[in-house]
C-alpha cells in the first residue's frame, strides 16, 4: 500500500542545481525516517539524506554536505531533496525510501524498508 513516487530528476550541467520530490502515499507513521539514496552503474546504492518526519531530525552524507538539503512538507506528504552545485559524480539514479522504525539506524540501504521507482540525475561537465 505504501507508495513512493520520485519527481524533478532531469539533466544539468555541473554547478548547476535540481530538486527531487519524493510524493508518499499508504501510512508509513509520523515517526518514520524518509530517506535519498543513489546508485551510478556498477557502484552500490548509497545513502544520501535522511530526515526524521515528525522530529526533524537529518542526516546527511558527507559528500552532500552543504550542497544538498532534505525537507518535507508534511501537509503534503511530500519529501524534497534540493541538490546544489551539482558534479558529475552527483550522475546516479535517485530513490526515495522509507523506514518505519523512529530510531535511526544509519543512513543504509538495509535500514529502509519502502523504496520509489527511482529517477535519473545526470550531471554534465
């Protein structure tokens, strides 16, 4: 039942700036953990943001940081991902995720359990 669906991928050129919705449908629990995550060809699917849906508490991966910002709007069970000065090794596919459980658990793949289709971020040189 619980559905997430990824929106505002496209192409870029580097130094350039994207932002990805994630619209969440189905109960996933205010006290859930919503996740980023991306995978290029051939590498593992990694963490990239995270934010706690009731506490606001966030989690970022050091290789985002100061350059993106996870938010949501709750009103309209909507998680955003702003991506700034965007490189080509940003390129990947991007998934939202969801994770039931309050307690954070580490920004892995293992630790959330709903998954989006995915949408493709190409960044250009």
């Amino acid at each position: 039942q619980v559905q997430l669906v990824e929106s505002g991928g496209g192409s870029v050129q580097a130094g350039g700036s994207l932002r990805l919705s994630c619209s969440v449908s189905g109960y996933i629990a205010s006290g859930a953990w919503m996740g980023w995550f991306r995978q290029a060809p051939g590498k593992e699917r990694e963490g990239v943001a995270a934010i706690h849906t009731f506490v606001g508490s966030i989690r970022y991966a050091d290789s985002v940081k100061g350059r993106f910002t996870i938010s949501q709007d709750s009103a309209k069970s909507t998680v955003y991902l702003e991506m700034n000065s965007l490189r080509p090794e940003d390129t990947a596919m991007y998934y939202c995720a969801a994770r039931r459980a309050s307690a954070w658990g580490g920004l892995a793949a293992t630790q959330f359990e709903y998954w989006g289709h995915g949408i493709l971020v190409t960044v250009s040189s």
